[in-house]
C-alpha cells in the first residue's frame, strides 16, 4: 500500500513535469487528499518534505532524458 501510494505519486509528478507551478497543493488536489494530509503522509513515509519529493522525482526524470 505504501509503494502503491508512492508510485502514484510519483506517477503524477513525472505527468506534470512539464508545468512549472505544478507543486504540493496540485498534487495534492489529484491525489485527491486535503494539502496537510499529503504533506503529513509524505513526511511520515519518506521523513521528507513534499517539496523535496517532487524536486528529486524531477531530477531523476531530467537524469533518465
């Protein structure tokens, strides 16, 4: 359930990587969850802000181009 989760996540970030503005509050409308419950889970998960997460999905994703 915890990889499922991640990998949605994950899954959007790299959908979206071409918007700019797209961010925490984005993702977490997709997500469909409230923007504290994502930053809560996120953090509890990875021990990393939201942030952070979508900035290293996004770098991975330039590395893999």
């Amino acid at each position: 359930m915890v990889e499922s989760f991640l990998q949605s996540l994950t899954d959007l970030v790299q959908a979206n990587i071409g918007n700019p503005l797209f961010g925490p509050k984005e993702l977490a409308s997709q997500m469909g969850m409230s923007h504290s419950s994502l930053l809560r889970k996120v953090r509890n998960l990875t021990g990393k802000p939201v942030n952070q997460l979508i900035t290293e999905i996004r770098l991975t994703k330039a590395r893999e181009m």
